[in-house]
C-alpha cells in the first residue's frame, strides 16, 4: 500500500499519525477526531479496501476453528486439520492475489471531508 500524505507527499509509512480533535471537540478525550499528517497537519481519512474485510472473515473464520479445537468442542480427526488448512491456504493464496491486484498501488489515506 502507499502510505502517503494526499496532501504533501510526505511518506507515513513508518511515522505516527496522531489525531486532532474535530472543531467544537474538547481538547481532552474528544468525542470524535481526526488523524493528521505530521508533516503538514492536513486532515486525513483512512481509505480502507474491501479486500482487508474479506481477509478478516477468513482470520475471524480460522480463529474460530481453532478455538473449537481446544475447547474440545470438535474431536481432532483428519477431516478437521484439513479443513484448517485449506482455510490457511485460501488466506496465503487470497492476501497474495489481493496485495499484487489492489493493495500494491492502494492509497492508505485519503483526504477527509466532513460530515
């Protein structure tokens, strides 16, 4: 993903993106803020893809195979472990598709506009 300012240019890569209170917001624990670029305090919304949502039902689907698994709840037989890695396989396979499809030219923030 490009984790660049839509603004400045600014790499954010690796920096902290602090957030600012909206206006008419207290200064201490606000309701609502907004992150913004260290570089040149422009306001900015995260530009999530569709795609990091399906990966998380898959996470969400493996976790709770696995927490059936120990709680004893399924008997571990052959059928099991490979339904558990078929499902770790379509993860592998489905983040590489995705990452080389959408999130190598995503942008990760985009401007934000107001409500």
């Amino acid at each position: 993903m490009k984790h660049d300012c839509p603004y400045c240019g600014a790499a954010l890569g690796w920096r902290l993106v602090t957030s600012k209170p909206l206006p008419g917001e207290r200064k201490i624990l606000p309701q609502r803020a907004v992150p913004v670029c260290p570089a040149c305090q422009g306001a900015l919304a995260t530009n999530i893809h569709w795609s990091e949502g399906v990966l998380g039902c898959a996470a969400a689907l493996l976790a709770f195979l696995l927490q059936q698994l120990l709680s004893g709840a399924v008997q571990p037989g052959s059928g099991f472990f490979m339904l558990m890695g078929a499902v770790m396989a379509a993860m592998v396979a489905l983040a590489v598709f995705f990452h080389f499809r959408y999130w190598r030219h995503w942008q990760r923030y985009k401007p934000y506009v107001s409500p």
